[in-house]
C-alpha cells in the first residue's frame, strides 16, 4: 500500500462551501478522497483531448482517416519500439 503524502493548497474562503460540498457528495464527506477522485477524472479527460489532438494531426497529415486495424498495428509497434 502507498504512503499518503499530505500537500497543501488554498481556496478563497466563498470557495471551501463549495469544495466541501462537492466533497461530501463524490468523496463521502473527504476531500482527500474527492481530490483523488477528481484527478484520475482530469487525467483522463486530459489524455482524451492529447488522443483528439492527435487524431487531428493524423488527419491532417495522411488526408485520411486510419481504419481500427492500422491503428492497432500502430500502438503495437510503439509500444514494441518503446
């Protein structure tokens, strides 16, 4: 089991109803937990919009549209590569 690390940050003080509030209802009350929470949600979003950027680039590199099955032979090679 990892080790929490205690890290300090501030909020205005209109804003702490608001993170105790968002806290009570996706962290059960523990706004540890919420920010946990909050973050694996932002770092998703975060690698979906880099992938979107991506796919654009792609796009607008090759005029077209990889099909699945190119796009696996892709990532298989990268992640042989790597």
């Amino acid at each position: 089991m990892r080790e929490a690390r205690t890290i300090g940050f501030s909020v205005l003080p209109d804003e702490a109803d608001d993170l105790q509030e968002v806290a009570d209802f996706y962290g059960h009350g523990n706004r540890s937990e919420f920010l946990r929470i909050a973050v694996a949600e932002y770092r998703a979003r975060m690698r979906e919009e880099k992938m979107q950027a991506r796919r654009a680039e792609a796009r607008r590199q090759l005029g077209r549209t990889l099909s699945e099955e190119e796009v696996r032979d892709l990532v298989r090679s990268a992640l042989a590569n790597a």
